[in-house]
C-alpha cells in the first residue's frame, strides 16, 4: 500500500511539473536570440554554479540571484527572471522561482 501512495505521489509530481511547463509559451525570435546572446558577452554576465540540477517546471534556490530581464530581449520574456548557467539561461518565474524555459546558448 505504501509502494502504491509513494508512485501515486511521485506521478503526480511529475504530471503537475510538465503541466506547468506546458502552460508556459516562451518564443524567442532568430534576432531576439542574436541580441541575447550579445548582450551577455558585452555585459559579461557572470555564471552562476548551482549544486542540484534544476529542470523546466523546477525551483531555483533563493541564494540564486535573478537579473532582471532587458526590455529589447523582447515580450515574451520580459515579465520573467533569468540566470546564466554553464548550460545557458534559465528564465524564471520570479513570484515563484521555478524555471519556465532553459534556452541553450551553444
């Protein structure tokens, strides 16, 4: 029974964690993605080193420090926060600190 209450559990996580990702549109436009990455270099945004890994749908530590994002970055992502990891940004929700969208620099 306790097997059976721990997995229901567990799923359900989960579900609500790519419910959450799901519910989310972040678009970032070709040239959006030019003035980002730009931005970052000319700005030298430092990177910030968290333990755990943090997924789409996860919460960001409160030691983690969210930049404010620039307004020509663009709609879609101006009313979030983001870091700068060693995999790229994070945006986050910054009411909730959870991670709406991972965007891969390389």
């Amino acid at each position: 029974m306790k097997r059976y209450l721990l997995a229901s559990a567990a799923a359900m996580v989960v579900l609500s964690s790519q419910a959450f990702a799901q519910g989310v549109v972040v678009e970032i436009a070709p040239e959006q993605r030019t003035h980002i990455r730009e931005y970052i270099v000319r700005e030298h945004v430092p990177r910030t080193i968290v333990r755990e890994g943090i997924e789409v749908g996860g919460t960001v530590p409160a030691d983690v420090e969210l930049r404010e994002v620039p307004p020509e970055w663009g709609a879609s992502v101006r009313p979030y926060r983001y870091y700068h990891s060693d995999r790229g940004l994070r945006f986050v929700d910054p009411q909730s600190r959870r991670v709406i969208y991972d965007y891969d620099m390389d």
